[in-house]
C-alpha cells in the first residue's frame, strides 16, 4: 500500500517559508492543482507545488490530503513567475501564490456560482402580442411592453419593474413566450468610434516596436498628455491579435478611475474577448474572467497590478498604462512593483513590454536614457497632441504672499473660473486632500482635534458634523465646544474638497459644481457618471483629488486649478517633488485637449521654485535629468538599491529592542550594505501602534539580495518578533 502512495508538496496560506508534505493515492495529480488538506485543527486550501516519491516525514506521521480539486490553476510560468517573487521580495511561497488567486478558490465550502441571465422575447410571443396575455396580469403585460421597447432585459431591469418578476418571466417561460441565455461577460453595445489616423510620432513608435519581431524589449513609450499613447496600444494590440492563439495583458492603475480606457477597447475589439480584474467585480465575476483568461478564451486582458500573476497561456504582448502610477506597488502582504514583475514575465516569456506615460519614474527614465547598457529599454518619444490643433496648456503660478486669498482662492484664480462660465467651459480645481478642513482648531487655546489611535489630526467633515482619521477610520461626533479651554467659538482651518465645494458655491451660486472624491464616489456608476455629465456639459466647476489626475478626457475643460501644493516642495521623503511633479503634469494635462486653449493656475508661496520653473514649460526631461544628479550624489534610487524595514507593536521598546537587534544582525552580516540606525516615522503611531524602521542601502542588487536571504530568516526567528509586527520592503516607495 506505501508503494501507491504519492507524496505531494502542499504551499498553504501561511507565514512560514517552506511547503508541506502530504500523501495521497492518486497517481495524476499535477502542479498547480489545489488542494484541501489538514493543518493543525483546521482545513486549509493549498497548491501542489511538487511531487515525489520521498518525503523526510515518515510515512505513518504523513496527513493525507482531503480533497484534490481537477482544475489546475496555474501553469510552468506562473509557477516561475511566483517562484521569483517569493525569492525577490522574500515572502513565503504559499502566501505569494495564493495571494495571485481569485478568493473564491480560496473557499473551501461555497455555493455554486450565481448565474446571470438575459431574457428575450420568443418569435411566438412577438407574433401573439400582449393581447393574448392573461387577464388581469398587470405585472406580466408591463413586463411584456418592457420587453417591446429593449428587445432583452436582464435581471436588475426586471427586479426594477416589479420585485415579483420571476413568477412573471416563469409565466411566459410556460407559455414557450420567452428565451433566456447565460450572460458570462459584458454584454453591453458600444458605440463605434471613429478611427483616428496616426501621426508621425504615433506611426514612427508603433513601427519600432512591431519590427522587434515580437521579443522581449521593454519600452518606454514617453508622450506628452494627450499625445494618443492609448491609440498606439490599440494598433499593437490590433497587430498582435492577429497572430493565432494571441493574449494580451494591459495593466492600468486603477481600473475604476479610466472607464474611458475601457470604453474605448470594448468599441474597438467587438470581435475579441475581453475581459476585465479589478477589485470592483464579484467574486463569481472575477473567477469567471480568470479562467477564461486562463483557458486562452479571453484575447484581451485589462486588470489592475494583480492581473500580472493570471495565467494566460498565449500571453503575446503586455502594456503598462502610466506606469510612474504608485498604485502599481502593493502596499500590504506581498510588496510587489506589478511593473518590476511585469518585467520579469516579459522577460521570461520572451515577448515586448510597452509602459506608457507622460512622466515616467525616475527609475524608468534612467533605464531609459541614461543606463551605460544602451539596450536595456527602448525609449519612443511622442512630443505633439493627437488632436490637430490641439496643444498644452499655458501653465501659470499665482504667489499667494502677494495676493489676498479668500477662502483659499486668489482673486486671478476667481477671474479665470468666471471667464470659463461666460464661455460656457469647464474648470477643474484640484485640491489633494478630501474632507470640509484638516484641522478643528480652538482659537483660545490652540487646542486641535488629534486622533487617539495615530499621530495625526482629525480631519473635519462638515456635512456629516464628524472628525475623522483618514488614517484608521476612526469617527467621531465634532465637539460642541473646546474640550480644553471650553471656548464655544471653534472654527475648522485649512481646506477640503467639500470645503472648496461650499466655497466655490458661494462665489457662483448659478454654476454646476460637483464634488469628485473618496467619499462621494463609493458606487461602481459614479465615476462613468461623471463623464457623461461632463460631456453633456451639465458640470460647470469639477473639485476633486488625485483620482481626477488620471487617463480622463474631458473635451470641453480649459481650466485647472491648483491648490495648496506647497508641502509637498520640502516634504522629507525624498521621492515628494517627483510624485507632485507628476501629479501636476497629469492633471494640468486634462485641460485643452480638445481644440479649445487650455491654461492651468497653481496658487503658492513659491512661484520661482525650480519644480514650477520645469512645469512652465513642460520640461519633465530637465526635470527629471536634474533629480537624477540629486539622487546620484544622495546614492538613492536608482543609483542604490533600498529595503525597509518597518515594525510596529503597542510597546515602543519591543519595537526599538526587535530593530537595534536586526541593525546589528545586518551589520555583521555584509560590510557591501549601508545599514542606517532606527528611526520614528513621520506617523509615529498609526492605529494604536507604535512605529520605526530602518534603511538598508547597497549599490550592488546582488550583494543586498545575499544579506537579505540570511536576514529575512534571521528576523523570522527572533524571539522578539513574537511582540512585534514587522515587514521588509524591497524596493520601497513609501518612507
């Protein structure tokens, strides 16, 4: 009986770097295929990532496996792809896989998967009429009418005509009066645009890449705002699909905030599967997506940074849209850059990657333009807007030291949105910090409303008479006078986007302002909302956060406006002027992209500030040229290679002994790797946790990675490491 049986190697969703054995009789089980086994006193989904004959386990302590589920949810590369991150980034193998998966494989006990419906009207029924219906069924004949004016109805336009809508639709189904099919994917229509014609930018780019005979060359395609980027994605996908048995993955930061991207693939590609990951879907419809991206039946693939791990066996070309986008680095659990991954898989699978964006990453740029390795990345260059006529807009600094600013607006700001409603144009002001004010302040006292879980203020949302922490989510009613003077007369000070929204309506009562942020875009609809309400022209004054900086098109704006940006110029993280840089060019970038002038007014304190001296004339290559020789003689990325090391408990001498301890460790370790003492961040607390961290810094990849191999093991044993929570970051972004 020992002879038949097989030994499987189980990864499991557990923090611990290794895999588990466990025996089974079946002969033909594979990698990649999931399991569910026995862990301690609980059943746990796992992978099969190897297969043998021996185990070091004796054969009567080996658990056997509980179920063995057919399907294989990974193939070779996706194994490698996983195989690298968990060496890369040093992360447990199983959680790294399964962290790639959809959560509803992850389910040991699940329903079966709802399906979705849409319903017609049989030739019979079309032939009878409404008049044949039964007597006295109002439901049944509004439904029927429902049926004459959209040809097809699914389930949530039935549910809106009558809550009983399925005794109706089981009515007609009896009376052979109706025909249901299945909807797996978007079934909606849309609307042909027309196709443009490439200019010789665009045409010279798509030549370059196309004549690479379709091997892996990572491109940087750098193009002003609007230059037609997305067009160029469309002609190589267009060329690469014609290819038999072809896939293509397009990465886009957050694919919930450029439904136009979207829109604009699904009119183009009617004739190709395409399919979508993001965190907006269901879990039935991101598995459904996944697997027909994993069977080769989906051509088309956009999805968020995720999406890179999805199996796709024909995976002919990938495409990063705004790939300086911070979005693409995953902040929690496994933190992976999905462009770096990107990378790899290109590289593995042998095929072109295309990264796409106005204001590249430094590291991007470098590899691009100034690596001594001349062919490291292609770099194409796209220097004029698609639209004829169309060109960038003027780009003005206000200095508000000289300027009487009223409620955060500078007379010439005011002038500007004015001239745009006597035009009947658009005007976006753009503030990056949502809620009415930062900051409940006591005039008496100085007393501010902190929050008692982390070191930061409360921010006032005045709607909702509220003080909330962006940071934990705290809430909290705002108090009725000072809590510590009892001064009754409390003001909030700084400036929110609802505050400006309130602002704004003071000064223009008779224009249409809508408010775009977290807290007023919480549904699915309210971003497409948007633009078609911008495009019908019933916006007059948009407000919003970065989520506007985006991939947006809003053809009749001429105006941005710039608020409060000043912080951002002398903040401690060294990567601050790079991200304003590129968040001012991306969102300067939405006004005038039409043929209508467009112009953008940044109010500061610093109008002569090298930062906006490079914005005024769209030079992103000076800029980036001159923070390249900044971070060479600072020995930052991407002249070094960085990892930090951040912990966290509710004791702040657990955290400094766990990190003095791990100092020493990697200082003994490797005299190649700069190791910088514990230091607080600038949130000291965060969630009732008390925070510090610590640097390691190499010129040398491989001499980081072999300290790191010795150290990640060392931290996982520390005693101390039972008290505190930690994690290291390869590569960080965040400081």
């Amino acid at each position: 009986m020992t002879d038949a049986l097989h030994i499987l190697k189980v990864a499991l969703d557990v923090p611990l770097d290794r895999v588990f054995d466990y025996k089974t009789e079946n002969p033909n089980t594979q990698i990649g295929q999931y399991v569910v086994v026995p862990f301690g006193a609980r059943r746990m989904i796992g992978v099969v990532v190897g297969v043998s004959d021996t185990s070091s386990i004796e054969s009567q302590k080996l658990k056997s496996i509980i179920r063995l589920d057919p399907e294989v949810i990974f193939n070779e590369q996706s194994f490698k792809l996983f195989q690298f991150c968990s060496q890369y980034y040093h992360y447990p193998l199983g959680q790294t896989i399964l962290s790639a998966v959809p959560s509803r494989l992850k389910k040991i006990n699940t329903k079966a998967m709802t399906k979705k419906y849409l319903y017609r009207l049989t030739k019979k029924a079309m032939q009878l009429g409404v008049d044949q219906l039964p007597p006295r069924q109002t439901i049944l004949k509004r439904i029927f009418t429902a049926f004459i004016d959209a040809k097809e109805l699914d389930e949530a336009s039935l549910r809106s005509i009558s809550s009983t809508w399925k005794k109706s639709i089981e009515t007609l189904d009896e009376m052979g009066w109706i025909d249901k099919n299945e909807v797996t994917l978007d079934s909606k229509v849309y609307k042909e645009a027309p196709i443009p014609s490439l200019n010789c930018d665009q045409q010279r780019a798509l030549h370059s890449i196309l004549e690479t005979n379709e091997k892996f060359i990572p491109w940087l395609l750098y193009g002003i705002t609007g230059s037609g980027k997305t067009e160029v994605y469309i002609r190589l996908i267009e060329a690469t699909l014609k290819k038999e048995h072809a896939q293509v993955l397009v990465l886009v930061p957050e694919i919930n905030l450029t439904p136009q991207l979207e829109n604009r693939f699904r009119s183009r590609f009617e004739k190709y599967t395409l399919v979508t990951l993001h965190s907006h879907l269901t879990d039935n419809e991101r598995l459904n997506h996944w697997r027909l991206a994993k069977e080769g039946a989906a051509q088309i693939i956009i999805g968020t940074r995720l999406s890179i791990f999805t199996p796709m066996p024909h995976l002919s070309l990938i495409i990063i849209d705004e790939e300086h986008d911070a979005s693409f680095k995953q902040q929690e659990g496994l933190r992976y850059h999905a462009r770096d991954v990107a990378i790899f898989r290109a590289k593995s699978e042998n095929i072109p990657i295309v990264m796409g964006t106005a204001t590249p990453s430094l590291e991007t740029w470098f590899n691009a333009t100034q690596t001594k390795d001349a062919k490291k990345f292609g770099f194409l260059k796209l220097t004029s807007r698609a639209v004829q006529d169309s060109s960038l807009p003027e780009i003005k600094c206000i200095d508000i030291s000289k300027s009487i600013v009223t409620k955060g607006f500078s007379p010439y700001l005011i002038e500007a949105i004015r001239d745009r409603l006597n035009k009947k144009e658009q005007s976006l002001i753009y503030i990056n910090r949502r809620g009415f004010a930062p900051v409940l302040l006591c005039p008496s006292c100085q007393w501010t409303g902190q929050c008692h879980r982390c070191s930061s203020r409360l921010v006032v949302h005045l709607n909702q008479k509220r003080l909330r922490c962006h940071h934990c989510g705290h809430d909290e009613k705002m108090p009725q006078q000072c809590p510590s003077c009892g001064n009754t007369d409390l003001y909030p000070t700084g400036l929110g986007t609802q505050r400006i929204e309130e602002t704004l309506k003071e000064f223009f009562p008779e224009a249409h302002i809508l408010r775009i942020d977290r807290d007023s875009t919480r549904t699915k609809e309210a971003l497409n909302d948007l633009f078609l309400k911008m495009k019908n022209r019933e916006i007059d004054i948009l407000i919003g956060t970065q989520m506007l900086s985006k991939g947006h098109d809003f053809p009749h704006l001429s105006l941005v406006g710039v608020l409060d940006t000043d912080q951002a110029l002398y903040s401690p993280d060294f990567r601050a002027s790079e991200r304003l840089f590129s968040q001012l060019i991306q969102v300067g970038g939405r006004a005038g992209r039409a043929n209508i002038k467009g112009e953008v007014y940044i109010q500061t304190a610093f109008p002569n500030h090298p930062l906006f001296e490079a914005l005024k004339t769209h030079d992103f290559e000076r800029f980036a040229n001159e923070l390249l020789k900044e971070r060479e003689l600072a020995e930052l990325s991407p002249f070094a290679f960085l990892v930090l090391l951040k912990a966290e408990a509710h004791q702040l001498t657990h955290v400094m002994k766990f990190l003095n301890e791990a100092m020493q460790k990697a200082q003994d370790l490797s005299h190649h790797v700069t190791v910088y003492n514990p230091v607080r961040p600038i949130m000291e607390r965060l969630k009732g946790m008390e925070r510090a961290q610590l640097v390691l810094q190499a010129s040398s990849r491989v001499a980081l990675q072999k300290l790191l191999d010795e150290w990640v093991s060392f931290l996982r044993e520390n005693k101390l490491g039972q008290k505190v929570k930690w994690v290291v970051d390869i590569d960080p972004l965040e400081f």
